[in-house]
C-alpha cells in the first residue's frame, strides 16, 4: 500500500515548521515518528496534502531535570525512554508503560510528541501523563501556550492542540522523595493496544499517608480517562486491601469500554478494577510506603 | 560494501506526484537519487534499488519482516517514508556479508537451523544485529524481548533465540 500523493518538508525549526502549517489551512499535518500516521495514509483513513517533518528539528530531543519539571521533547524517540537511566530510575510509571508500547521496532521511530498528540485511546502516554498531573507546551502562531494533559484529550483523535499548532514538550512534576507510580497494562500479545491499562502515581508522607493521587486509565472510553474519585478514595489513607478494592471499583465505574474484538465491556470493566489496585499498590510501594 | 548489489539506474516506480532528491547510504555505498515523496523505504530498496532482501509480509506495521537498521537501530520499513531517511544510513541484509564472508548472526541462523520458510529472517536478523551491537551479551530474556517486534510463523522462535546465542558466543561477547 502506498499512501495517496502529499507534499513533504522537512522543517528545519519549529517557527518553519507552524509557517507551513498555517500556509496550508486544513490541509498539512505533522510528521514526527509517523508510526501511526503512515499506518493511517496507507489505508486512506488519512491524507494529507502537505506533511511537515519535525523530526529533523534539532533541538526537539531531550529528557532532562529543569527546575521543578522533567522536561520531556516532542520528537523524543519513545525508546530513548527506556533507554534513559533517569526515567529508570526516578519515574517508575513512564518507565512502565515505554516497555509495553507497541513493541521495540515502532518505539524506535514512535515519538513522546506523537504519542500524546495522536488522540487515540489506545495510547499510552496519555494516561500516564494525566496521572503524573503532567502540562503540554503548544507552540502556534501566536506564540507559546501551556495545557494540562488533563484538559488535553476531547474525544477520539479530538485534542486541544489547533491544526496549526506544535506540542513542543512535555513537562512531569519533578520526582521528589515519596513519590512513585505505576504502569499495568493487559495486552493481547506484544504490540497490541491494551484491553485496559491502568496509570497511578501517589505522593505519600513519611508515615505512608497518602498526600496527592493521579489515576487514569487507557483504552477504556473514547479518549484517555481520567479517574478522580478512584484517586481522591486514596487520599490521607495508608491504604489497605479494602481501601484499594474500594479504590479499584470507582475506577471501574469511572471507565466507558465498549466490547469489541478485545472483550466484552464487563470483562475489561472487572480489569480496570483489578489492574487499577494492584498499580495502586505497587505505586504506594514504590513512594516508600510501608506495611 | 562489495556485496551491495549494484543498483538499477532508472527507477521502475514512475514518478508522478512531487519528488526530491535524497542522498542516503545503503550498506557504505552513498546513493542520490530522485524519490516521489510517498515512496516508502521498502520499496525504495525492493523496487528502485533491486535489494530484495528486505522482505513485505504484511504491510500494516505488524510484522517486522522488512525491518531494516536506520543509522543502526531496527525500524519498519513498510512504514517510514524513503524522503525521512534523507542524510542518514541503511544496513540491510545484503550488508550483513562481508567479502564472501557471513556475518556471525547469518552463521548462528545456518547453524542452529534458526529458519524454516525464511520470510521472517532477514528482518529477524537485522533485529539480532542491532541487539547484539547493544548489548554482546544479552539474556534470553533479553533476546526474546528483542525480537517481540518481529514475528516468525514457522519455527516457534526456540532455534532463533538459540541462533543469537551462538552469534553472541563467536563473537565473543564483541559486537
Ligand atoms: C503495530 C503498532 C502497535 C502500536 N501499539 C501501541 C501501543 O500499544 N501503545 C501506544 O501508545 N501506541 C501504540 N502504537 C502507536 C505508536 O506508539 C505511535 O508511534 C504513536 O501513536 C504516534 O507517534 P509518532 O511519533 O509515530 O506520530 P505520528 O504518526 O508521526 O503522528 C501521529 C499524530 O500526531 C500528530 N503529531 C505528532 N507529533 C506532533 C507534535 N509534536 N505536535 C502536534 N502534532 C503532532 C501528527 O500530526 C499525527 O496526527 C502502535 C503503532 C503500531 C504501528
Ligand atoms: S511488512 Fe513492515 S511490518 Fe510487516
Ligand atoms: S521462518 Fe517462516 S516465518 Fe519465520
């Protein structure tokens, strides 16, 4: 299959990048990794007229401490996740869930960016950001503009980001002592989108007592879900079986699947349920919190 | 590399829709050559180039049969546009022999009969090269998660982790 006829650029910054985007009203699209656009031009679900390469923007790749954030650029390559010794070390939720996306050879060319901005439910990134209480830097026409992951996701392939914008990078709340978080995803086999999966990232005190949740959840609704009741359940709690069983039932009543090819809508419900306590405890685990 | 095979100088896919030149090294030979914008990698080496080693098997993102190293990590080529390897290098199987010699990962597949049909293992190779150049000593646990991108209907994948073991073995831990 080859994909219809478009013009390709490949820009050489990110100014460049937004002038080609706004010389071609409705009709450009980004390129970054192309692992999902490619995928859609080929069956035609896409087509673009003009594609406008980022990944030759230099100065786009990066995962690096600044100030309060990890920072995070857009055409980061999602192996260079699990490839970089801090994300091993200090963000054990981003950890988690770049293991398990799509599988090594689409992670290779797959970026950070496009994983975020793409808009399908089945990505993974999303969840972990929205978890992580992670914020967006979109760069457009007038300038730069800063959106929580959390009001990013509108519907499928619906984000906040206009046609003429670029995300630019991606900024975590810095890992602190007494924070730790959690990525379970049940998957068919490698490189399949989830049934269900599951992000939950917990700040605790020195006794255990949990101080800030993040939960959010993959492929269960028509964007990425967040689930703040499952998450406020948690607070100023050290929390036991029955407050994580509690826990995991409002996530499962926060999720919207639908049965398809992939389970029936119960099923992936009752995995939500299940995944979303045991993340929950191994992120309390993981931010220290002891039995 | 002298095993490349030598390029075909006028390109079998008409161009129609707009094009560019691109200049890319495909096995250490430097090519630069005019490319229509949606061609895709796999046909750029299969159809322009003549390197059929690089295999379609499925042509939806899925496989792994055309991986090829893209400046030496394994990508999908079914699914990377030739114009975005614009200045960069290629590898693929034809560059694993050198002067008549094959590489160790090609000699670990021969001998530890890591291939029945074949159709998998020329991208499956290109993954255990890039592997082994990583990490010279990698687990099994390692190698099976290497290779979980690349699928291979036949063998069952016990002979393919036991032929990067052997490549990893005469290589002596060296990539
Ligand atoms: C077989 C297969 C299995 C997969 N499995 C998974 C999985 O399990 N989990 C998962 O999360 N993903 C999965 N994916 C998707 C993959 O991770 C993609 O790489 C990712 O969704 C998009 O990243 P990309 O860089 O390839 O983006 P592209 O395909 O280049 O772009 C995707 C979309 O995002 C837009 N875009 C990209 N970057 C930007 C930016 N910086 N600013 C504005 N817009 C931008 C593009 O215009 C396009 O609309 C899978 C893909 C394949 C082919
Ligand atoms: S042909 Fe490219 S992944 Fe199957
Ligand atoms: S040997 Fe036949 S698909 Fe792998």
């Amino acid at each position: 299959m080859i994909p219809p006829e478009f013009d390709y650029h490949a820009a050489g910054s990110v100014d460049e990048a937004i002038g080609l985007l706004t010389g071609n009203p409705g009709e450009a699209k980004v390129l970054a990794g192309g692992q999902s656009l490619i995928p859609l031009m080929k069956l035609r679900l896409a087509s673009p007229k003009v594609l406008v390469d980022i990944s030759r923007i230099a100065d786009l790749s990066y995962i690096q401490e600044k100030g309060d954030w990890l920072v995070i650029g857009a055409a980061t390559k999602v192996n260079d996740l699990n490839d970089s010794k801090l994300v091993g070390s200090s963000y054990p939720l981003l950890a988690d869930a770049a293991a398990h996306i799509a599988d090594p050879l689409v992670r290779n060319m797959g970026t950070v960016g496009g994983n975020v901005c793409h808009g399908d439910p089945g990505n993974d990134l999303p969840a972990c950001m929205v978890a992580l209480g992670a914020q967006y830097v979109v760069r457009g026409p007038k300038g730069n503009r800063t959106v929580p992951a959390s009001d990013f996701y509108q519907d499928t392939f619906v984000t906040a980001l206009d046609p003429s914008e670029i995300l630019t990078e991606v900024q975590i709340p810095k890992a602190q002592p007494g924070t730790g978080g959690a990525y379970l995803k049940m998957e068919r086999k490698v490189g399949d989108f989830a049934i269900a999966a599951v992000a939950v990232q917990l700040s605790v005190d020195a006794k255990g007592t949990v101080t800030r949740a993040g939960i959010a959840l993959t492929n269960v609704g028509p964007t990425v879900l967040n689930a703040p009741k499952a998450a406020a359940s948690l607070l100023k709690k050290k929390p036991s079986d029955a407050d994580l069983l509690a826990a995991g039932k409002l996530a499962a009543e926060a999720a919207q699947p639908t049965s398809d090819l992939r389970g029936p809508a119960d099923f992936k419900r009752g995995v939500v349920q299940t995944l979303t306590q045991r993340a929950a405890t191994l992120a309390w685990s993981r931010a220290g919190g002891q039995r | 590399m002298a095993s490349t095979a030598i390029p075909r100088l006028t390109s079998p896919l008409p161009i129609k829709g707009a094009a560019r030149r691109i200049h890319v090294t495909i096995n250490e030979v430097d090519f630069d050559m005019a490319v229509e914008d949606r061609t895709l990698l796999v046909h750029f080496l299969r159809d322009v180039l003549g390197l059929t080693g690089t295999h379609i098997g499925c042509d939806t993102t899925h496989c792994g049969a055309c991986t090829v190293l893209l400046d030496g990590k394994p990508v999908k080529s079914c699914t990377v546009l030739a114009v975005q390897v614009d200045g960069r290098k290629i590898r693929t199987v034809e560059g694993l022999e050198t002067g008549g010699k094959l590489h160790p990962v090609q000699d670990g597949f021969a001998a530890e009969h890591g291939l029945q049909c074949g159709f998998c293992t020329p991208g499956m190779m290109m993954t255990a090269v890039a592997l082994l150049a990583k990490n010279p000593n990698p687990s099994e646990d390692e190698i099976r998660r290497a290779i979980s991108g690349n699928l291979c209907r036949c063998t069952g994948y016990m002979n393919i982790v036991k032929a990067i073991q052997h490549a990893a073995k005469t290589q002596g831990g060296k990539s």
